[in-house]
C-alpha cells in the first residue's frame, strides 16, 4: 500500500502546518482545530479485463484500513488508461461500490469530488477495476485523502 503523507500544500486547508498536517476550522467550535493527514493509494499496475459485471481488487496495495477514531475523506482521484477500451476504476467502501471513475481509451481522468462523504474508522477502503474481458493494459490511480 502507498498511503504517504503530502507535504504542506496548502489545498485541504486553509492553514497547512509541517509533515502534511493541516489545522482545519469551520463547524468545530471556536478556539478549536484538529489535525488532519494527506494520504494517497497511488501507482501503475498492469490489469486483464475479466467482464464489465464484476469489479475485481486492482492491487493488494490499493487498499486502506481506516483506523478507529479517525474520519476518512476522499477529495480526488486522477487515473489513466493504457488498454484500447474504456474502463472503470471503482471505490470500494467495505466491499460495497462508493464511487465509479470511468477512464475512455487511451486516455485520463480528473475528477475532484465535490459531494464528499465521511468514511468511519473501522473501515476498509480499496480500488477495484471494471474492464472488458481479455482486455489488457496498464492503469495508472491517484487516489487523495485526508483523514481527521
């Protein structure tokens, strides 16, 4: 699993401190802050499609445990697409389908999500894969997190 803290970048937050630590503020009451962290499941990966009715785990690497106490947040996901057919890479929250991110041949995506969903601690969060069966190819995710 590829799970690396983001150094300060100054987009999850208003207030970006060292070691991708960020101070949030808003629905909290005043005068107090929590410390969120960045987290990624990023890579290339090779895949052979097995059908469109059946996600399938890309990588054992592309899964994240949430641990208890802590809140998890997807904010992105970025993929690319080397096969000659479209694909889908899917959001796995606990085995069930969260978020499908189609990717058409030959090409890539960024999709900045904009309805963003607590995910609990005690959960397990994974990237599975949809592609057409034999098709053959590499796919590159980018998953962005922020836990809190």
């Amino acid at each position: 699993m590829i799970v690396t803290p983001c150094p300060a970048s100054g987009n999850v937050a208003s207030s970006v401190l060292k070691h991708g630590r960020s101070t949030m503020e808003g629905s909290r009451p005043k005068g107090t802050s929590v410390i969120a962290k960045n987290l990624f499941l990023q890579g290339i990966y090779p895949f052979e499609g097995i059908g469109m009715e059946k996600p399938v785990p890309l990588h054992s690497e592309l899964a994240h445990f949430v641990p208890d106490g802590v809140v998890n947040q997807t904010l992105y996901f970025r993929g690319g697409n080397s096969s000659p057919e479209i694909i889908t890479v899917v959001l796995m929250r606990d085995g069930v389908p969260m978020r499908y991110f189609p990717i058409g041949a030959k090409s890539d995506v960024h999709v900045p999500l904009r309805v963003v969903e607590d995910i609990d601690g005690g959960s397990m969060i994974e990237l599975f894969i949809v592609a057409p069966a034999g098709v053959r190819g590499s796919v590159v995710v980018d998953l962005g997190m922020v836990e809190h």
